[in-house]
C-alpha cells in the first residue's frame, strides 16, 4: 500500500482556529447558491452523495474510492477537545465538479482539493466540497480537511467513547464520519496512517503497528501508527488515555500487544494471557494464519453502564472491552473474545459489501465461538452443552424471528444487531454444513477468506464460492435459509419442529439500532 507524510500546523493554530470559527469569524464555506455559481460552465457533475446501501441509504458517496487516510489529530486534556487534518487520497470514478464526504459533529477549518483552496457546506451528514477546478474522471487527487471535534458532543450517532482520561472509538456500523470526513461504508476499504499528539502522561494508540514517537515539545509526544492491509473506515481505532502497552508472543511469532489501563493491567493479565492459545485454535480451525501484523485488546478505560451499549466491539488488529468484563473467569470470557477474534476474518480481512450481509460477520463469529465453547465443556447461556442441542433450540424460534426481524440477509437500521444476524445466521452455517459436510465446509470457508482477502464481500459472493467449491449449485438452499420467510427443513434433522409464530410478541431480541453485541450466543 502506498502511503503519505506531510507537515501539518501545530495543533495549537489549529485549536485557535476553531475557536476563531465558533465565534463567529468568516470561514470559506461556501452557500449552496456559491457552489453552484463555482460549478457553472465547467465539465463534470456534482457526485452522487450515496452509495445506495439497503441499510444506510445515505451513507457513502460515489463518484470516488479512496486509496488512503492520513489522520493527524491532536488532543487537548484541559478542553477535552480534539483538532487536527484529514488527508484523503481519492481517485474519481467519474468527471466531478463537485464530490461530498460524509460527516457530522465536526467543525470544518478549511480544505484543499489537489493543493488549492476549495469551497464547501454542510448538508445533514454530508460535506460537499467544490474544487477549485473540477476534477477530470481517473483523476488521483488528495483532499486535506482542517477540523476539531468534541468527543463529548451530543448527536444523532457518534463513535466517540469519552474516558475519564480521553476517549476511545467505537463507529460501527455507520459512525466514523464523527470523528474524521470519510467516505463511511466497509465497500471502500482503504490504507491509513495516523500521527496523534497528546499530552505527555497520556497514551495515543491506533491500528496497526506503531512506526515512531516524537516529542513535540516540553509537555507533548506524537504516537505515529500504520495499518499494513487496507482497512474499512468502520474498523478505525483511535484511543487516548492513561495507558500501558503490554507486549506478548503469538503463534509463528505473531506480535501481540494489549493496550490497558495503567492502574487495572495486573488484574487484566490472566485475561491477556488466553489470546496466543485463542489466535492458535482458530488458525488450526480456518487453515490460515492470522491475517494481520498483531492483534490484541483494548479494555476501554471505562466500566460507565452508559458509555457503550456493547461487551465487546472488534476495530482491526484492537478489540474493545469493558474492564470488568475481562475479570471474569475463562469460562465467562473465552467463548467471547473467540467471537471477536474471527471477526478478523470475517469482518476484517473480509468486509461486508453492504450492510445487509452483516450476517457473514456475525454468523460466522458465534459459530466459531460456539465451537469453541463445547469443545471445552462450558455451558452457555441456556445451560447446553453441545451445538446441535443449541441449533435445535435456535431452529424452533426461526419463524418467529423472521416474522420479527426479517430474513437473515434482510435487515434494516433498527434490527440490525439482533439475534437474527447472530443465531440466524449461525443457523445458516450449521445448516450448510449438515448438507455438504465438514470438510466440503471448511473448503468453502478457506476459499471465501482467501479470495476476498483484503476487500468487501457479499452474500451473493459467499453463495457462489458454496457452490463452486461444493462442486453443485447451493444457491437455491442458500437463499431460501438466508432470504426465506420461512425457515427450511434442516438437513439431517427431519424431526426438529419450528414453533408458530405469535404474532402479537414484541421481539426481545432487537433494539433501536446501533451496535450491540449482546445479541451474541457467546456471551
């Protein structure tokens, strides 16, 4: 992946800026009425300001795909503010007199289209941006947005997790645009780099490796970080907080690191301790090496009931944690932070197209921790012990899941996260291999991971490789378990009944949308 330096203003100029914004002094945004004068008699159209997703219709922009990030942000402990750049690199798909970004809750400086000043406004979850000149269709160009942000900020949605001693990030599904402009959907994966200056006393970590720390001057360092495969905005982990990075050894030598709370890392450690014998099992699983430079946790310094809605949230190469999640005993722990490791399969080395195949991520990571959880003996939440007792129970609730949430590969903003992307899509899975059997599984397993390594994949695309590897067309049985309104007959199981839908019962297992993993059998 090719990546960027630059020099950017001190983030003191860059704070007095915004300050300088907020009270009311002139700023180059341009009127709706501006922009269009800007764009009169050039070549090109203004850029479709989405990229059509069944469950986030507004969000993304086409028109684009962007090749690489460069985020420079830096922190300010006494205002609880954060201020810094965004350098995009893009390549127009189309003749483009005028592009937009998605983002909200922040406070746009200025921007640079291709080093020249440009005009901009803001439009609900949209920033569009005019250049100076249009950009010609094939055109690499680099975007540069000035801007701060207050983690603290209340609005619609945001990825912000404030700390008492910084904050960390949590955007998915669609809130990355909170904390930095981006084109916000896991179909443009890109590379990204990072430069975050804190006080000294503080940590700064992001995804991927740590390439460098500066001291910037008496009282601040810059924490320099690059992910080293392409990365969707949703898996973007930035963390500010009194911190220690605790270093340990994977399989073949893999580098783990864990990012802890200073004054709770000795307690944490019989929790750290599991992920080499967790990386290793599920590599023997899938039959291929963990797919990224280092993996590790990331207990957010914070038990706050209120400060996310989750137990456990993957970002690449980081997974967040409550504390207090991590002090339990293994057998309360390990089924999960299996969950959250396969998702660096599915989920991260393979991103979802569209929201809708959610279920590839979810499905897949309580499967394989399910697996997990029988293989050692440990009971789940329903007390069984065994996956076909909890997929015969999971089969008898499957109208009545569908009739609540939706086919599995059918979801939308509000039911999202519900059991029907987690158990359904398990249900799915088992279903597919009691057909096909464990080995013909496995293949298809292998080969969906290998071949999307480093992009997005669909529904569709798992379905074909089932029937490519399988050697028979399973799009039939597939899209009548992942699209039906009904559940099907399962494969082996001809006596295992589906209970009649009631139709006046509220689903317990959904909420307002969001994310929330608590969904998960593996909890």
């Amino acid at each position: 992946m090719r990546y960027r330096t630059r020099v950017t203003a001190p983030a003191a100029a860059l704070f007095g800026t915004a300050a300088a914004l907020a009270a009311g002094s002139p700023a180059r945004a341009a009127t709706a009425g501006q922009a269009r004068a800007a764009t009169t008699g050039q070549p090109g159209e203004p850029g479709p300001e989405t990229l059509g997703d069944p469950v986030f219709p507004d969000l993304g922009n086409d028109g684009y795909r962007v090749s690489a990030y460069h985020l420079d942000l830096a922190y300010d402990a006494t205002a609880k503010q954060v201020a810094g750049t965004a350098d995009l690199r893009i390549r127009t798909t189309r003749a483009l007199s005028r592009l937009s970004l998605d983002a909200l809750g922040l406070d746009i400086a200025s921007i640079r289209v291709a080093g020249r000043t440009a005009t901009w406004e803001q439009a609900g979850e949209k920033l569009r941006i005019t250049p100076a000149a249009p950009l010609p269709a094939g055109t690499a160009a680099t975007i540069c947005v000035a801007y701060s942000a207050d983690p603290r900020r209340t609005l619609a949605h945001t990825a912000w997790v404030p700390t008492p001693d910084g904050f960390a990030t949590c955007p998915q599904p669609n809130s990355a645009h909170t904390v930095f402009p981006c084109n916000d959907h896991p179909s443009d994966k890109a590379a990204f780099s990072f430069r975050l200056t804190v006080p000294n006393g503080l940590r700064a970590v992001a995804n991927g490796v740590l390439t460098g720390t500066e001291a910037v001057d008496a009282d601040r360092t810059a924490y320099t970080y690059r992910s080293l495969a392409p990365m969707a905005t949703e898996l973007v982990q930035i963390t500010v907080g009194d911190y220690v990075v605790k270093e340990r050894q994977g399989p073949h030598g893999l580098p783990l690191r864990d990012v802890v709370p200073a004054a709770r890392a000795d307690a944490l450690e019989p929790a750290l301790a599991l992920t080499p014998g967790l990386v290793g099992w599920l590599e023997d699983r899938l039959g291929i090496a963990f797919p990224f430079e280092t993996y590790g946790l990331l207990p957010c310094n914070s038990d706050d009931p209120n400060a996310f809605d989750f137990t456990g949230l993957e970002t690449q190469t980081l997974t967040l944690y409550k504390p207090n999640f991590l002090l339990q005993a293994e057998p309360k722990i390990g089924s999960h932070m299996m969950h959250e490791l396969v998702h660096s399969y599915f989920g991260n080395l393979v991103s979802p197209a569209t929201w809708a195949d959610l279920w590839l991520n979810e499905g897949h990571a309580d499967f394989y921790g399910l697996l997990y959880r029988y293989e050692r003996g440990w009971a789940d939440s329903l007390g069984l012990t065994t996956m076909e007792a909890r997929m015969k129970d999971t089969y008898a609730r499957g109208d009545q899941w569908r009739h609540d949430s939706g086919p599995v590969a059918a979801p939308n903003a509000a039911d999202l996260f519900d059991s029907q992307r987690y158990l359904g899509g398990v249900l799915v899975l088992y279903a597919f291999r009691q057909l096909v059997g464990e080995d013909v599984f496995h293949a298809v397993e292998r080969t969906f991971l290998e071949r999307f390594r480093g992009t997005s994949a669909s529904t569709d695309d798992y379905i074909a490789v089932a029937s490519e590897v399988s050697g028979q067309d399973r799009s039939g049985f597939l899209r009548d378990w992942l699209h039906g309104t009904k559940t099907p007959r399962m494969p082996g199981h001809p006596d295992w009944t589906v209970t009649p839908v009631a139709s006046s019962l509220m689903a317990p297992h959904s909420r307002r949308g969001g994310h929330w993993h608590e969904n998960s059998a593996t909890l």
